[in-house]
C-alpha cells in the first residue's frame, strides 16, 4: 500500500506530510497568544475541547513570521499528548505516493534541512517530504 | 497487594469468559485435543497464581483438575461425561471463589472435597453436578464491572467536555433571542443531563488510595530492616478514591514523608526501650474524604520534630531574625521543617535528610492544589497531614486580564486582591524595580505587562494588584489591567515548547471554548527575578539575620558626603544634625575632633579640618558614645529594602545598595564606633569584646550577638586590649591581650584536649560570653 501524503505549502514551497502523521485539517479560529514561549509558538488555539498548540510554520523553518489575521490554515499533529496546529499557507491535496521517499544528496539551505525526511513522487513531482514532529519541535530543539 | 488480587480477579475472570466457549465445545466433543489443552492451561495458570496469594482453596481445586486433565493428555485417562462434569463443576467452583474474592463473600467450602474426588473419579461424588445446579442464594451481589483503556475514558471526558462548552455557547444564543419558556425547559434538561454525565465521567478518572498504599507494607519493612528499627505499619482508609493522576502526584511526597519518619522519627528499638515506649514503632497512614477534600496523615510515634533545634539552625543560617525567633510559636517552629536546606539530622543519612527535601514535599504538594501540615510533640511522634483536593484537574482560579488577554491563576495562590490606587497602597520605583507597601507590608511588584511583553492599557492606579503566596516562595504582588471572575478550570498540561517559558502552569478553555494560559505563580516570581535561587540562597545564609529577609527596610537618611559621594545611615543612629564653625574642628592627640555643645567628638567623613566656613555634622549615637560625621548636603529620607553589595574590605563605607536608581553608599556605623572607639565619649564602661577581622561568621553571626549582650567590639589587632578575646580554634594567633580568651571551633566534633566551643553550641557561647560580660563590668 502506498503511503498516503499532504501536500501543501509552506514558504512558498510544495511540500509534503506522511498522511499518517496528520490528524485533520483545519482553519484556525481565532488565536490565543503565548507570550514568552518558544519563538515557534504562535499561540493557543482550541478545536472543540482540545487546546491546540499553534506552530508557526515559518518561524520554525527560521524564515519570519506568519502574518497576522486572514484565516490561518493548519493540520493538526497529535504528538507526545499534545495536540499542536502547523500553520501552513494552504493545504493542497492528499495523495498516494508513487514510490518510496529516497534520500536527498544537496543540501536544501538553512532551515529545510532540519525538517525533511527525503524527497517523494507524488502528484506529478518531487516533493519534498517534510517530518512535522520536527517543524512542531523548532529550531531550539534541534541546537540543543 | 491488593492490587495484585485486582488483576489476578481480572485476569482470571477475562480468561473464564474466554474459556466459556470451550468449555461449551468440550462438553460436546470430549475428544477435542484443541480444547483440553486450552482447559488444561487454564487451571494451570490459575494454580500458578494461586501460589503468590495465598489462596489455599483455590489452588487445591486447580490443582486436581490439573493433575485430572494432565492423566487425559498424557492418555492415561478418556474424557468421559463423569470427568467434563467434574473439571466444569471445578472451574465453575473457581468462578465463584474468585467473585467472591472481590465481593468480599463466603463461599461454602464443605463440597470442594466433593469436588476434588469427582475429579479423581470416585464414584461417591456422582451427585454433584445436581448439587451445582441448586439456585445461587439470591443475597449475591453481582459483579458488575469491566476493564477499560484510559484512552477510551479520556476521549469521553473529551467529549463531555466538548457538551459543556456546546451547552454554554447555547445558553448565551438562548439568552439574546426572545424568551421561550418550551425552549427553556428542553435547554434546562438537557444541561441536567450534561451534567450528570460529567459528574459520571470524573468519577471513572478516580482511583481506590489502596493503590499508592500498596507500596508502603514493602518500603516499611525493607527500611525497618535497613535502619535495625522495629516498625509496625497501620494503613487504614484505602477504599478511599481520588483521581488517577493525582495518586501519582502524591506518589513521591508520600513515600519521602513515610521513610523519614521511618529513618529520624521512629528510635531504634533500645532507644524506645529507653523512653519506656514500645520497642516497635508505629507508622500509621490514613486516609479519609472531607468535603471536596482528600485528607491523608502519617503519624508516627517516635521522638517528634525538636523545634527548638530548627530554630537554632534556621537562625544560625540566617533565615529567620532574633525578632522573629522572640515571636514564633511551637508549631511555627515545627513548621520550620519546610523550609529549603535545613536538617536537624545532624547527619545526612543514605535513606532521607529530614528537612532535606521537606520543602520540595510541600512545594509538590502545593503544586496540586493541597497543603501540607505538621503537628509534633518531642518524645510523642509527628504526625503529617496532606489535604488535596479531590481531583487534579478541575483547579479552583481567578481570571485577570492584561492588554486584553485572559490569563487564570490559581486561587490556592492568591492571598488578597487590591486597588493599586487604593487608599491601603503605595507604589514606590526603587531603581528599575517597583516595591508595593500594602498596611506596612512591603513586597515586591511584578507588571503582569511588562514580564509578558505587552502593552498595558490601564494606568497603574487603574489596575489591580493581587497578592500572591507562591509554593516555597514569598508574597509578591503581581499587577494586572483586570480581574474578572473566580472560575472552576478544567486544567490540561501546556505543549513543551509553552511550559519553556516557565511561567505556565496548563492550559484551559474558557466558557467560550478560547484558550487560557494557567500562570505559574513561582514561575512568575523565578521570571521576574524576585524568588530565591540557590546563589542567593547561599548569599543569604552567609549574610546577617538581618539581611536575610530581603524584604525588610530600613529608614535611611539620604546624604551627600564631603567627597561627593550619595551616602545613606540609618535614620535610628542619627542623633541630630548641626553646623559647626570651621574653628571647632582640630587635628589633636592623633585624631580628627570636633568640639560641639561643650564636648569633643571625634569625626569622621573628613580628611583634614575645613580651613574656613562651616561644616555640617550628623552626629551619631549608638546609645552609649557619640561621633560627629562630616558631610555636604542632605538629600533625603527614604524607607527602603536594602540590597546591599558589601564593600570589599571593612571600613567605613559597608557597601554600596541602589535606591532611587542612584548608586548609595551606606556607612557602617559598627566599623565608624570600632574604629573611633578609644575617642567615642562613653557614658558607662562596657565590656570589650576582640573579634578577629574579615571572618564573615564572626561579622555577621556571632557580632549581633556580643553587641546585643552589651559588648562592644573591637577589631582583635595587635595592642589592642580587650575583657575577651575571641579566636577561631582553627587560626589562633595571640597578638591581642585579653583578660579571657574565647576559642571557638567551626566543626562540631572537639579536638583533642581543647577547650575551644563549637560556633553553632549557642548555650555554651552563651555562658562563655555572660562571665566575661559580668567581669567586665566589674573591672570597668
């Protein structure tokens, strides 16, 4: 069975999650901040009863920040019993993955390099294929 | 253990259920190999754990239908009707017994022989499977329970939670559209139901206390054993629930609490002989419900905290004033346990340091919202008691707001709220910092704003100040724009990467489903720098009593001295302040003097006597002799918390504080009497004690002391004489003449043949020091 991928975009870029990884898709209401959090952290948001850890995509990837208002899409990550959102510019599609992800040889530039697993062929494309628990994680994660 | 039998009861009963289809299939097929087998390892797991409990019939019934199934298998015997009856009737026997066991029943145990000689196929015990099928006792009660994932329970407190918030959105639609009483009813239904179903859920969440007692039996006795002590252990209340997470926040502190009374509560058997107590100890934990409360006390009988001995070493530590000592009650004193880095164990021993870890019992405990007590009588036992609320994670908070963000704290915390522009409160800037005085209290003030970064949109006398007592820490007032409303909060842990900022505590939701961040209220006092680390902890126990309460102040007077510098002494040593001519002031007999109202005082603050003009003078006291101090201008008169950063080496100028954002420098008055002493016009002769310099033990410690015995104190150098001289046992140099010379030792243990004392034997300094006071005196 081929895995199952999300294809959205971040930066700028095509990327891709592992569909399993992925909890739901959602559009952020409304954004809680969390001041003097890590850096990635965008604030609390809620989905139902669940708090949900907002991530800013870009600031992970040390890239900015997101711009504020305008409705925020995200996917939702469960990990380590906690529920985090990634923000994201737009989530494209789900689709199968034509073949297995390979090892990427050059290097990706600052940032990228830290999140992604490999490349994948997936809707007509390489993609970059990106682990969220790393993007969720932030860049002090990976320095320490 | 008796956790244990739960999952043996569970176990067993799961694999009955499994095993009811086969039994079913073997009745029918004898012959099935499949289904023997599957029978056959059933009794025999059963017997296994039979073994560990202590479960004598249990295991005399598994083992027959073992041994009778293990003659089929090996084909020493044919499955017939007769033996199907028999291992069912055995295995039914076992379904019994073991509800029982969690029923707390009897089960008739005279036929269990029966049993057992239908198996070995006696004929005698042909009637029994009639004798089964007689009707059960209708008095049974039925086992109704099931075993579930705590996922499952997790995603239903989920959902539940999910209806609440449903529910509350609802209800502020139905108050704005128009009144409809059919609506209102149904709505009113509904939110009983919800309600009902929360209350169900949050019961599931709780857990029998039976398991974090569970663990003691073993720990008692391992340590008892350790420790050559005899202890008897009484735990009472098991049945008692709390929320699963809770128990395991208990888990820790409890276990600390149970081995220290263990290692420094409970004597040794020949100690307790002594005090003619019995030779084995009592440890008693009980636990019990009280309101919304969980109470849970560990009493033992041993020798009891000795209050006075934390006392004596929380003074000798610094951490608590003479005047506060004068005022402490006994239970003040026990309660000293808690308090970071004090032991009475005079010897940390490898099971626990009582006190070692006391205050991060309490901080633990705090933490969930409860409070821990101690209760001791000397000779008689301690007894601990911890109150915790009933479940972890409906936390009782306040709601403030800043810049238009709510945030909860706990209400555990609070102590008081205020106005800030409130006729009971004034707000000072010392430095970059701001200091409330709230009816004479003076505490440090944190801007919720300006920790978190934002903007403020009330004006300080707008906002509301609450005060809080964080676990472990001091009051702080914390100043917020708003406070709105005391809420239940369903609390949930912050994601890693929101708890860095070390001042959350969880998070929350709000009636309207947005999110809220819980504050940490020691989080806070750590992030706004105001709580004790270990460093300044260190500070504190080296600095005098005095010093030690960071909060404490002193009416300074502000002044600008000869040289320019902003000096400050306090207000209490300042006797008056006048002008003298130019002429008063004369170098003679080697010093500086200065005659003044028809006496000569030395002086101080000037290098050489003014050639013309005036000078101004602050003449000092300290009761007994004067000194004049010259100086330029007055600034000032403030009441100020000193954070003094003492001078490297003794002398005039103690050290250097900040106050009003203004570098100042603070005299010290103890070196200007020393070092004008032989000038210093004393009214009455006093005693004069020789202290060694720069030992900061002696300086800051044994000081206050002397002087507040009536010594006056002078530095123990070369010619100078003195009624007694104080040495450290260690560095003994005799270059100071003394009718009596006091050796004082920083180790508790004498060296051999000396007659020094140990710094911290306070009776013993004590009568050292009155003899010396009484022959001074005499001899002035």
């Amino acid at each position: 069975m081929a895995e199952l991928l999300l294809i959205a975009r971040l930066a700028g870029r095509r990327i891709a999650f592992p569909a399993s990884m992925v909890e739901a898709v959602v559009e952020l209401e409304g954004l809680t901040p969390a001041p003097r959090a890590a850096a990635h952290v965008a604030g609390l948001s809620a989905l139902r009863s669940r708090v949900l850890t907002v991530i800013d995509g870009l600031a992970s990837l040390e890239f900015g920040r997101s711009g504020e208002g305008g409705l925020r899409e995200a996917i939702v990550v469960p990990w380590d019993g906690h529920n985090y959102a990634l923000m994201v510019d737009e989530v494209e599609d789900v689709v199968e993955a034509v073949a297995p992800p390979t090892p990427i040889k050059a290097p990706l530039g600052a940032g990228w390099d830290r999140v992604a697993i490999g490349m994948v062929e997936a809707g007509g494309g390489l993609i970059l294929l990106v682990d969220p628990h790393l993007l969720i994680a932030g860049p002090a994660a990976h320095a320490a | 253990m008796d956790e244990l039998i739960n999952d043996f009861i569970a176990e067993t009963r799961d694999m009955l259920q499994a095993l009811s289809g086969a039994i079913v299939v073997w009745e029918a097929h004898p012959g099935d190999r499949e289904r023997l087998d599957e029978i056959f390892r059933f009794v025999h797991t059963v017997k296994g754990n039979c073994g560990f409990f202590d479960l004598p019939r249990l295991e005399l019934l598994s083992h027959a239908a073992e041994g009778a199934l293990a003659e089929v298998r090996a084909g020493g015997r044919v499955a017939d009707t007769r033996l199907v009856n028999a291992v069912l009737a055995v295995i039914d026997r076992i379904g019994e017994l073991v509800q029982a066991l969690e029923t707390g029943e009897n089960v008739a145990s005279e036929d269990d022989e029966q049993l057992i000689a239908a198996l070995a196929g006696n004929s005698a015990a042909e009637a029994v499977p009639e004798a089964l099928a007689a009707p059960e006792p209708e008095s049974r009660k039925a086992v109704r329970s099931i075993r579930l994932s705590v996922d499952l329970l997790d995603r239903m407190m989920n959902g539940v939670s999910d209806a609440v918030l449903a529910r509350n959105e609802l209800a502020r639609r139905l108050r704005d559209a128009p009144r409809d009483v059919a609506v209102e009813t149904a709505f009113e239904r509904v939110s009983a139901c919800i309600a009902e179903i929360r209350d169900g859920i949050t019961r599931t969440r709780m857990q029998r206390i039976d398991s974090l007692f569970s663990g003691l039996p073993r720990m008692v006795r391992d340590l008892a054993a350790e420790l050559g002590k005899q202890v008897r252990l009484e735990a009472d209340g098991g049945d008692v629930e709390l929320d699963r997470e809770m128990i395991e926040m208990i888990r820790d502190p409890l276990t600390h609490i149970v081995r220290n009374a263990i290692d420094h509560g409970i004597e040794s058997p020949a100690d307790r002989a002594a005090a003619s107590k019995p030779k084995a100890g009592t440890l008693r934990v009980s636990a019990r419900q009280a309101g919304n409360q969980i109470l849970i006390e560990v009493a033992d009988d041993g020798r009891g905290i000795d209050g006075d001995a934390l006392l004596r070493k929380a003074r000798a530590a610094g951490l608590v004033s003479a005047e506060q000592a004068d005022r402490m009650t006994a239970a003040q004193k026990t309660a000293l346990v808690f308090m970071p880095s004090l032991s009475t164990a005079e010897e940390v021993t490898a099971i626990s340091g009582r006190g070692v870890g006391m205050d991060v019992v309490r901080a633990n405990i705090e933490r969930i919202g409860g409070v821990v007590d101690v209760d001791s009588k000397l000779n008689q036992g301690v007894r601990l008691c911890i109150r915790v609320p009933l479940t972890l994670t409906i936390i009782p908070a306040l709601t403030v707001s800043v810049d238009g963000q709510v945030f909860a704290i706990p209400r555990s915390a609070i102590d008081e709220i205020l106005r800030a522009g409130g006729a009971t409160v004034r707000i000072d800037r010392v430095g970059e910092a701001e200091v409330a005085t709230i009816r004479d209290r003076r505490v440090p003030l944190v801007a919720l704003a300006a920790l978190l970064g934002v903007e403020t949109r009330a004006e300080r006398a707008e906002q509301k100040l609450i005060l809080l007592k964080p676990a472990g820490g001091d009051v702080y007032a914390l100043a917020v724009d708003g406070v709105h409303d005391h809420e239940e909060l369903v609390v949930k842990p912050a994601a890693p990467a929101v708890m860095a900022a070390g001042l959350y505590a969880g998070t929350t939701l709000a009636d309207d489903g947005s999110p809220i961040l819980l504050l940490d209220p020691s989080g806070v006092a750590k992030c706004a720098g105001i709580s004790f680390d270990e460093s300044e902890l260190e500070r504190a126990l080296l600095a005098p009593a005095a010093e030690a309460e960071a909060t404490r102040e002193t009416t300074l007077l502000l002044f600008r001295a000869l040289s320019g510098a902003c000096r400050a002494v306090p207000v209490a040593l300042v006797e008056r302040i006048e002008d003298v001519a130019a002429e008063a002031v004369r170098f003679s007999a080697g010093k500086l003097r200065v005659a003044v109202g028809g006496r000569i005082l030395p002086l101080a603050g000037c290098e050489a006597a003014p050639a013309t003009g005036k000078l101004r003078i602050l003449r000092l006291t300290d009761g007994v002799g004067e000194l004049a101090y010259g100086f330029a201008e007055v600034i000032d008169i403030r009441a100020v918390a000193l954070d003094v950063q003492p001078a490297p080496a003794p002398g005039e100028v103690a050290g250097v504080a900040l106050i009003d954002g203004l570098q100042v420098e603070t005299l010290d008055p103890y070196w200007l009497f020393a070092a004008h002493r032989d000038a210093v016009e004393a009214s009455e002769a006093q005693p004069v004690c020789a202290l060694p310099e720069g030992d900061p033990w002696m300086d800051n410690m044994l000081r206050p002391m002397l002087e507040s015995l009536g010594y006056r104190i002078v530095a123990a150098r070369d010619g100078v004489a003195a009624d007694i001289l104080i040495q450290s046992a260690e560095a003994a140099d005799g270059t100071a003449s003394a009718a009596q010379i006091l050796r004082i030792r920083s180790r508790p243990e004498a060296e051999e043949g000396g007659d020094s004392i140990y710094r911290y034997d306070r009776a013993g300094l004590l009568s050292a020091l009155s003899r010396g006071a009484v022959k001074g005196g005499a001899n002035g």
